[in-house]
C-alpha cells in the first residue's frame, strides 16, 4: 500500500524561525516549509498583519512578535530585517539562550554584520553563517513570498574562520535543497563584488533620474525617453530606504568602486571632448562584449530554471 509522504524527505532541521517577512524572509520560508526539510517554520515580524497573512498564505507555520518566543528551541535562525537593522537584532538575540543554534542573514553587505555580531554575540561566532541570495523581484512584502525564487540563483554564504564547517553545512544544505547555487566568499570580496555589480549600478541609476528630474526642462527630456532610458533607470524604481541602508553598511567598498567609475567616465568625457574616435570605439566595442557575455550567462541561467518536461509530455 502506498504511502503519499514517502516521497518527502526527512526533516533535516527541527525549527527554522526566520526574522523580517519581506519577500527575501518570505520566499525562504516559504521554501522550506514546503519543501519539508523544516518540522516547524516561525515567523517573527513586527506587523500583525504581515503575521497572519504569512499563516494564511502558508508562508510559515506560525508567526510571532517576540523574538524571545519564537527563537526557543530554534535549530536555525535566519534575519531577513532591513540591513541597518541587523544590529539591534542580534542585541536582542544577544540576550536570549540560543543553545546551539546557527544564526545566518540574507543582508546584501556583510561587513557591517561581522562587525555588529562580533560585538554582539562573541560567543556564538562559531554558529554565525552570514550570506546574501543573488534574488529579488520587483514586488514585495509576504504576499510576494515564492518558494521557488531562489531556484538556480547564486547564494554566497561568507563564513567567518571561527565558523564551524557543521553550521556552514546545515545553511548550504537548506539553500541547496531550494535549488539555489551556493558559493563561499570572503567578507571583504564579497562587498567589493557587490558595490561593483548591484549597488554602484543603483546609484547610478538613482544619480541620474534625479539629475534630469531636478533640469527645468524635466518635463519635456521624460517626453521624449525612450525604452533605452526605461531600462537603464528601472532600478531608480527601488525602495529609497533599502538602498539607503546598503549604501551607508557598504560604505567603503562603494565608494572605492565610485572613484574607481568616475576615473573612467573622467577618461571618457576627454575622448569626447578631443573627438579620440579610436578610444570611443575601443570602449563601445568591450562594453558590446562583454554585455554579450553577460547576456549568455543569463540565458543559461534562464534555461536552467525551465522545468524540463517529462518524458511522457513530449508524447
């Protein structure tokens, strides 16, 4: 006689609780409770709200607003709160008898967190796991929660040296089990590697909509922008707070990578401004390729994530 759990793995955590019930917190709760690794998937988010709705969507499996309770007896404890934010929170789980929980984040920088960890929980670097999904959507809060949002996206998990590998392990593991691709990476080329690919791109993108906004003559340059312009600035449409968080936690890594880009845009507005055709071309024609390259690797990736089709649909 057959059974319909069989097929469902066994439990590889007890309690999963994961702080902060945005899309990020969401979509992993999501994931994990439906993919059965977790007996127990909490929540724990300030918004009543959010909190009931994460039960009624099946996000997780209760909800609390103590962290105190929810963390009780907890197996892992994942932080997906703003990043500035990161640093209150582990004062309070500072306070609280975490036993031999593994504590991770989903936070974009990872510096900041090290260094408010370290001072806030000594004791317990041995079971910290920092790490950052490559994934997002423009939508947000629980109701965008997708457990399968992760599913052939980057992970970097940028584990400390006092880490243990059994703590780095048990994380992977629940990234892996989303499908997710997972890496390791040191702190610092962690938030160097992101300042140059996402968060000095948004501040470009910001800079930029904001400077035509603020001409007298705003109006009339959006009347005439077109699909071009609409593509680059589509991430001028994220959220101000956010990215006001990431900016002042990655502070020093963005700012290298903003000197670093205004050398360039220096260089370029010269080869303009002396007509140096060789050196425009030059330019044009690596960026060409190497948004060439980047274009396949997303198509890989875009491959990756289809659903292969059984081969009984094919007949």
């Amino acid at each position: 006689m057959s059974n319909e759990n069989t097929s469902r793995p066994a439990p590889l955590i007890g309690r999963l609780v994961v702080v902060g019930l945005g899309l990020i917190g969401g979509s992993f709760a999501k994931g994990m409770r439906e993919s059965g690794l977790c007996r127990e998937v909490v929540g724990v988010d300030l918004d009543a709200r959010c909190r009931l709705r994460a039960v009624e969507l099946g996000v997780t499996d209760r909800c609390e607003s103590s962290l105190a309770q929810a963390c009780q007896g907890a197996d892992v404890i994942q932080l997906a709160v703003p990043i500035l934010a990161m640093e209150r929170v582990l004062g309070l789980l500072a306070e609280l008898d975490l036993g031999d929980a593994v504590i991770t984040d989903v936070g974009s920088a990872k510096g900041n967190i090290v260094r408010a960890a370290r001072q806030a929980l000594p004791e317990q670097l041995s079971r910290l796991v920092p790490g950052h999904p490559i994934a997002g959507s423009e939508q947000s809060g629980v109701e965008a929660a997708n457990g399968a949002l992760f599913h052939c996206h980057k992970v970097i998990l940028t584990p400390l040296p006092e880490t243990e590998p059994s703590a780095v392990a048990k994380v992977e593991a629940l990234w892996r089990a989303l499908g997710a691709d997972v890496e390791h990476m040191e702190v610092e080329r962690h938030d160097e590697v992101l300042a140059a690919t996402s968060h000095l791109p948004h501040l470009l993108a910001f800079n930029l909509v904001d400077s035509l906004a603020r001409r007298d003559e705003s109006l009339e340059i959006f009347r005439y922008a077109a699909g071009g312009f609409r593509d680059f600035t589509r991430i001028a449409g994220s959220d101000p707070i956010m990215w006001h968080d990431i900016f002042l936690a990655n502070r020093d890594a963005v700012l290298r990578q903003l000197d670093s880009f205004r050398a360039d845009l220096d260089a370029l507005r010269e080869a303009v401004d002396g007509r140096d055709s060789e050196e425009l071309l030059q330019v044009f024609t690596r960026a060409r390729m190497a948004r060439e390259h980047f274009g396949e690797i997303l198509a890989t990736r875009a491959r990756a994530r289809q659903p292969k089709a059984s081969e009984e649909g094919r007949q």
